[in-house]
C-alpha cells in the first residue's frame, strides 16, 4: 500500500485511523448482503463528502473495520460521529427489519492510528535528535 501526503497551504500530513464498531447488542446487521452493500455504498459517500479516503472497508456478521486516511482538521470522534449518524439513521429509514431500533450503532468504537513508518522508528529518530549536530 503507497501512502500519499495530503498537502493544503499550510499542512503536509498522513493520518490514518483504523476503526471497528459494532451495532447495538451486536445484532448480526450484516448477515444479510443488501444491507453490508448499502452500508459500504453509505461509507463511501460520507467519506466523499469529507474528503476522507477510503483505503480499506469490511464487514463482519457483527462488526465493521475502517480504514481511513483523514485530513488533520478532523478528529476520530468527528469522523465516528458523521459515519454512525448517517448510516444509523439512513438504514433504519431503508430496512424495515431495522427501523424498530432506536438507534443502530453501540456509542462505543476501537481507533488506532497508522502510517507510514513504525512508532518504534519515531521514538527513535526524536530520541537522535539531541546526538545531532
């Protein structure tokens, strides 16, 4: 996988976020394909619209895996709130066998960030810096 540096004016940044979330009482949402189809398609838009790549998307019967590479002006909890609140809402306005739910998704999710080069390898640069000079 090549990672490409998002530039703007100011910024040169890599930010990618691994996400898992689960629905509420993990409910098997994605036994079925037209709904594990549909999510995707819903990710995909959000993520479109918030200029946020797509690099890798996969549903379990219970979970979801993103992974996403983000613009430093949004934070984990803003790109959670958008994909959760849209796709909560639009697929339980789509599926009838989901509409009886309050809300879909559990408040809770995992997030790890990743990039290009190893945390060990940052510790180790930033710790060389004093040697240098």
């Amino acid at each position: 996988m090549k990672n490409n540096y998002r530039r703007t004016q100011t910024t040169v940044s890599l930010i990618n976020y691994h996400f898992v979330f689960c629905p509420r009482y993990r409910r098997k949402i994605f036994l079925r394909n037209d709904v594990e189809g549909r999510f995707k398609k819903l990710v995909h838009e959000i993520c479109e619209s918030l200029e946020i790549h797509t690099i890798a998307l996969a549903c379990d019967q219970d979970h979801t895996h993103l992974f996403l590479n983000a613009p430093p002006t949004l934070s984990p909890a803003d790109i959670m709130a958008k994909i959760k609140g849209v796709t909560s809402k639009k697929l339980r306005a789509e599926f009838p066998h989901l509409q009886h739910l309050p809300s879909l998704w559990t408040r809770s999710y995992f997030v790890s960030t990743a990039g290009n080069v190893s945390s060990e390898t940052i510790k180790r640069y930033v710790e060389q810096q004093k040697t240098r000079g």
